[in-house]
C-alpha cells in the first residue's frame, strides 16, 4: 500500500507536535516535518522549491509565531509580518504544487472582543479585534480568506479550523512571552520552591475563558481533515470555511489560576493584580458545527492540566531561565 505523504508545518511547536503524535499512529501515512533551520517558512523561494521537490498529498499548517498579551504587545510587527508571510507561502505554494487537501490552523482571536457569546462562526469580520493581539488576528483571518479564495477560484480543498485557548505538552513556558496556563504553572511551580507566601495573577480574574488540551486539538484537526469533502462542504457555508474547534465549556481565570495552585501543589495566597489588562472579557466559541461533524472534546480542564504539570516536570531543564 502507497502511503500518503503529510505535510506538518510547525511539528516541534505544541499544536504540530501533537498532530505528529496523531498520525505517527496511522499505517498508511509517512509523515514529512522540516525544522526551521532546514525550511525557513517566511522564505517564498525556500517554500516554492520544498513543494515543488517533496511530492506532498496534504499539508497541515500548524507553524505560527505565538505568544500571550506581553509578547503580542511587544512585538506586533513580528507577530503579523512572519504570520502573514508563512501562511502565504505555505498555502500559495502547496496550489502551485497541486496539493487539493491542507488544513490551516487559526485561532479564536479573529473574533471582535464584544462578539456574543458563544461565538458562532459567523461573527467574523462583524466588530473590533481585541487591540492587545490584534496584528496576529488580522494575519489568522487573512488565512482562513486565503483558503476561502483558492477554494473559491481553484476547486481546492483548503479547511481552516480555529482553537480555542490551548495548553498540553510541548507548550512555551517562557515567564515572560508565555501564554497563561504555561505562565500560570511555572509560577506556581517556582513559588513551591522557593517556599513563597504568594503569588501575584494579572487582571482582575474576572474573565472567562475557554482551554482545550492540546491533543484533543490534534484529534479534531485530523478529524476534519479526514471527513469527505462532500460532508465538510454540508455542514460550512462555502463563504464562511472556517470551524470552531473547543469544549463549549469556559471558566473564570479566578477558577483556573485557583485549578492551577491546585494541581501544582501550591498552598499560599493568590493576589490579583488589577493594574494589568484582562484582555477579553470572554471568549467561548459556539462548538455546534464540529459536533455535528461528529467530534467533542475527551480531556477536561482539571486532568488536562495535571497532564501539561508532569510534562512540564519531565522536561524542565528546556526552560531555565
């Protein structure tokens, strides 16, 4: 049997590692990864001359510059040029090679910040992005548009999916450019250890938020990708390619910095600083779409995070500061 050759681009970060560990499973797929070192995703001629040479039959485009509220603030040029110029090339270059199948990967930031809750679909484009990430929104809905108009123009089958908040294994635990639950475990983790009486949590702890481990992400992401075009296209407006993909389910950040103390171990105070921005007030996506595509989430919030922690313990010399 002809295996079939997949493309995951970003396969060392946590969503393209994660879709590895899916399909190395599978028998009847040989899966192709390139590092950064050995294909830079922003170089057009670099990309065009992979696909050209690498005989693909699908790609799952998980390569992205990520980061939580201090880096998208910091460095918003970055965040939307190397966004803007991986997805362009990626997708541009798997049309020219005749690749019909990729999969994008978004996020639920392309959301407005007032969206009504839970956010269908179809809210995109219909408000103001949330200013503290919103250069790195308006590259994401800029792909899921690129895929939209190959689709359109082409034939291709281009699916784009959109995550809610995500955690697991292989996450970035930087103090400074992490995303919260990666932040919020290392903290709570060095506060353990240094036998501190607190910990300090930003914003108010008011907002509510939606988390889905990561290979949850993973399963539906090549779920998806393996549905008959014929059911996708029957549950997606062909204006509107874009599907949710979360637990339906949110907390308060209160509730998750206390879930995280919790699963670490951590047994002082929490204070939370009020001078920091919350970002979103809430951010829950509407799941109906994917579920009637047959997929629900596996892994909740509580085990999910004990699994990220003994992750996290197995490899902490990857994260000396």
């Amino acid at each position: 049997m002809e295996k079939k050759r997949v493309f995951v681009a970003g396969h060392r970060g946590m969503v393209g590692s994660a879709i590895v560990r899916q399909l190395a499973q599978r028998g009847d797929i040989e899966l192709v990864t390139r590092t950064s070192t050995e294909l830079d995703l922003t170089d057009q001629a670099s990309v065009n001359a992979f696909f050209a040479d690498a005989h693909i039959d699908e790609v799952y485009l998980a390569a992205a510059k990520v980061g939580g509220i201090l880096a998208n603030n910091t460095q918003p040029a970055e965040f939307i040029y190397q966004n803007l110029m991986m997805e362009c090339n990626v997708i541009h270059a798997a049309h020219l090679a005749d690749i019909q199948k990729l999969l994008f990967l978004g996020s639920s930031c392309i959301y407005p910040k007032f969206a009504e809750q839970p956010m269908q679909e179809n809210v995109l484009l219909t408000g103001v992005l949330e200013p503290t990430n919103e250069p790195y929104a308006v590259a994401k809905i800029a792909g899921i548009k690129l895929c939209e108009s190959y689709n359109r123009q082409y034939g291709r089958d281009y699916r784009s999916v959109m995550p809610t908040n995500l955690y697991g294994p292989q996450d970035n635990f930087h103090p400074e450019n992490s995303h919260v639950i990666p932040g919020l475990i290392r903290r709570f983790h060095e506060a353990k250890l240094e036998g501190n009486s607190e910990v300090v949590a930003w914003g108010s702890g008011r907002p509510m938020r939606e988390f889905l481990y990561v290979d949850d992400m993973a399963a539906a992401s090549v779920h998806i990708m393996e549905l008959s075009k014929g059911i996708y296209q029957s549950n997606t407006d062909p204006m509107l390619g874009h599907i949710n993909v979360g637990t339906g389910v949110d907390c308060t950040i209160r509730e998750l910095v206390e879930t995280i103390a919790k699963v670490v171990g951590f047994e002082g105070g929490i204070r939370f600083d009020t001078s920091k921005p919350d970002g979103t007030p809430r951010k829950l996506l509407n799941v109906d779409r994917l579920a009637s595509l047959g997929w629900t989430y596996s892994v909740s919030l509580e085990v999910g995070l004990e699994k990220t922690y003994r992750w996290f313990l197995d490899n902490q010399d990857q994260f000396r500061a």
